[in-house]
C-alpha cells in the first residue's frame, strides 16, 4: 500500500547532520539573535506503510542559529527516548520521541507532543536531553499547544489524554517553568483537544467531534483474538472513569511509534466550544454549540464586550476516509463569535481558501489582533506553494507566491523590538524546492511580504508541524 505521508516530501531524512558553512542571500536583520528550530515526525524506526500516521512519526527536530547578520549553523536531531535503565520520571508514555513542536520556557527547550506521550528537553544544540515533566509538577504528558499570557509570562495549557478518562486538564506553568494551577475539567468521550485558546479573562476550550477509538488502540496493542475483549474493556473504561494506571502502563508499553492514531470522527459526539474563568473553576464552565467540523489549530481570541471572537481554521471533518493524516476537505478561515448574553454563536467565514498552520504577532495572543499569516494547504493540511496575510480589518489578503516547485511551511512573526508595532517585524519558515530536493530558511519583510534573505539549507527539511523563534537568552532562572 502507498502511503502518501511517506512520499514525496513528506518521506523521512535518515542523516543526523551539522553544517557551519550557509550561503545566505539578501540580508538577514541584525537584531535576530537566536535558533529558528521546527518539529516534525521522521519516522526512523520499523514501520507498516499501511497502518502508519503522520501524526506518530518519530520526532526531528531542524534548526538554524542565526547571529550578527549570519546564519550560523543548521542541525537536524532526531528527539530520543530515555534508553533501557535510565532513570524513572513522570512524563508520560515514552512511545516515541515528541514531534509536534518546539518552545523555549523557564530556561528550557522544550520539544512537545500531546495525548499524554512525554516530552523531552533538547540542549543549545538541539540534542535530547532527557523527558520533561516540569520538575515533577505536572506528571502524565502536556500539550504540543501552550501559549504565553503575554501579561505574564505564564505557559497555559489544555491536555487531553485517554488514561485521564473523562476530564480534560487545564494547566498554569510559571516562569521558572513549574506548574502552579492545574484544574481537571470534565468532558464526555475523550475528545481530542489538539489546541485551545486563551484570552484575557477565559481558557477557550474545541470539544469536537474526534474522539478516542478504543478499536483502533485495541489494535495497536493487542494480537487479533484479544482485540474485541479489549476494544470492550477499554471501551467501558474510557470516556466513564480514570483509566487504572496498570492498564494504561500496559497500552503504552504495548503502542508502537509510526504506528495508528487511536481517534477518529465521531458523529454522535456534539460540537462545542467552552468559556472557562481563568481563575474559577470547572464548575463554572459555560458550553456553546457549534456546526460539527474539527479545528487542530485557532489564529486567536480575544473578548469584545458580551462576545469573545474566535478566528479559527476550520476542518469540515476529520479521520473519516483518511485515516492516516488531515485530509477531509478543504480548509476554511472562520471566525465565530461566542455571544456569552444569548449563549450563542455566530459562525462566518473570512477567507474561503484552503490554508492551515495559523500564526499571528505572538504578543497579541489573547488581545485584539489584525494580521494573521497562515500556510496555502492542499487538501487538509498538505503544504501548497503560497502564503497567506491577511488584514482582518481591511478585509485583504496578500499572497506570497513562493515559486514553481515550491512548498511552504507555517511561518512565525518576529518583532524588530519588544515595543515594535503589530507587524513590524520578520516572518521566518522553510521552504521546499522540488527541484533540487532541498529546503531554505526563508526570511520575510512581514510588512510587504518581500523575501528578505534566504539561507540555503544542505538538505531536505521534511513536511512537518510547529516551531518557534527562540532568542538567545541573557540569563537564566
């Protein structure tokens, strides 16, 4: 069977690599000083083309130090797990090493992951230094999804994990990168909450209707005569109560990397979005219905009188007739509008193309934004050979073209200062050219759109998930 997130490039590198010597054309800013480091999944270990997801592919991460004008370095490194013997921690399940993305926090570098897989802590040069737990405050796996307060400081959270049973997790890490606020929210049928949103007063929760399928983890763990009896343990487990821990021992012990993603699309499950207090608790959780359709990733939120707006990319669905990646349909930019007076909400579309890996002014997460840049899809989530800013207060849209033959990537937004204004700044991502089979580093005027400088890469960096601008830190906690 083909697989098409094992072709093309999505097909995984197999070299570890350090180059010092990067061609660079155009001018890279001066004030940009640090690592632009993305994650993605590599598979590199036994896989079956036919069950494999590319949501549980080994984690690689692809990273390049710029400093003084000058692309320093790239490396590519696979995130390992702890080998046999290495000491106990409280992570969460080491089935393979995080893939999802890439965040600096409480002096750490943190590769992230979700659905309860632990995540792994990476040094300057992006090697695995062991699994993370947050110094032992927050145990059971995190989320690839944390936002900064920009208030703050703080890393707030929503985790969702099957082994949890019927709650959802809300967490608060401080800035010395310890959990102070953790809050257990109850849900039905173990949605999985791949994102959230934060705004100034409320923790945005997408209750949607892709769920845990205990059949297919049944599968993953289990030889074919025991799968029915444990697809039905689990199933009257799963979504009631807390999943004893020798059975969840027993699943991610028995789970495989490069292997099925145990959710699917489920009908029955309703749509909702919920409005929790920061600082209350899951009792006072306010649910609103929405039109079924999934949403792995919101552009941001914020509030605006009685309402709190929502811009979202929206999935009609999701893991129906693909059950090895997003491919339901094409995407949609939407916004909705949750009226907390009438307990309603109103959906409306603001850009009909396909498009996905939103990103927006980091600063602004949770406040008033009008820029939003986001990565032309084909399909779900394939990356096509545009990007996307849009002005949502103009209404316009302005497409950069990346050329013949080439893909784009989510892009992050870079001020030029800490004060700077609302893009003024870079947007930094890679590129792939078909043509050569190889990956830039590309460096955007976020104003205009106009490339700014490109560092050519030696080699191939694969179709992946998220990354982050980590600047270089003075001092540490």
């Amino acid at each position: 069977m083909n697989n098409p997130y094992l072709e093309g490039n999505f097909a995984p590198v197999t070299a570890e690599l350090t180059v010092t010597e990067l061609e660079v054309t155009g001018t890279i800013p001066d004030h940009l000083d640090g690592r632009y480091v993305r994650n993605g999944p590599n598979p590199v270990s036994e896989l079956d083309p036919e069950t494999y997801h590319w949501f549980m592919g080994d984690g690689m991460v692809h990273g390049v130090r710029l400093r003084d004008g000058r692309a320093q370095w790239y490396r590519n490194r696979r995130v390992r797990t702890a080998p046999p013997g290495a000491p106990q921690h409280r992570a969460g399940i080491e089935l393979l090493g995080a893939n999802t993305n890439v965040i600096q926090h409480g002096g750490r570098t943190l590769a992230l992951i979700e659905g309860g897989m632990a995540n792994y802590e990476l040094d300057e040069e992006l090697n695995t230094l062991g699994a993370c737990d947050f110094d032992g405050t927050l145990p059971g796996g995190y989320t690839a999804h944390p936002k900064v307060d920009p208030k703050t400081g703080e890393l707030h959270a929503v985790t969702h994990f099957f082994g949890r049973g019927d709650i959802v997790q809300y967490s608060v890490v401080d800035v010395g990168g310890r959990a102070r606020r953790i809050v257990d929210i109850p849900v039905r049928g173990v949605p999985m909450m791949h994102d959230f949103s934060l705004t100034e007063n409320y923790v945005v929760l997408y209750d949607l209707p892709v769920t845990f399928d205990p059949h297919h983890a049944a599968a993953m763990v289990m030889p074919a005569p025991l799968r029915y009896p444990t697809a039905l343990l689990l199933s009257a487990l799963i979504g009631r109560v807390r999943v004893p821990d020798p059975v969840t021992a027993m699943i991610g012990a028995r789970m495989r990397p490069n292997d099925r993603l145990p959710a699917r699309w489920n009908p029955a499950h309703p749509a909702r979005v919920g409005l929790l207090p920061r600082e209350s608790g899951p009792e006072t959780i306010r649910w609103f219905d929405v039109a079924p359709c999934y949403v792995f990733h919101p552009l941001n939120a914020y509030e605006d009188g009685d309402t709190v707006v929502l811009d979202v990319v929206r999935h009609p669905r999701m893991f129906v007739t693909d059950r090895n990646g997003p491919d339901e349909g094409a995407t949609t930019l939407d916004r909705w509008v949750v009226d907390t007076a009438a307990g309603t909400v109103r959906e409306s579309r603001l850009d009909d193309r396909s498009q996905e890996f939103p990103r927006i002014d980091e600063r602004l997460v949770g406040r008033r934004h009008r820029y939003g840049y986001t990565m032309a899809a084909t399909g779900g989530g394939a990356p096509a050979g545009a990007l996307y800013k849009h002005d949502l207060e103009r209404g316009t849209t302005i497409v950069k073209e990346l050329g013949k033959g080439r893909q784009g990537s989510e892009f992050v937004f870079v001020p030029t200062a800490p004060d700077a204004d609302e893009d003024d700044g870079v947007l930094m991502g890679y590129s792939y050219d078909a043509a050569s089979d190889r990956s830039s580093l590309l460096i955007l005027d976020a104003r205009t759109m106009e490339t700014a400088a490109t560092v050519a890469l030696p080699a191939r960096v694969p179709n992946g998930f998220h990354g982050n601008w980590l600047p270089t830190e003075t001092s540490r906690p």
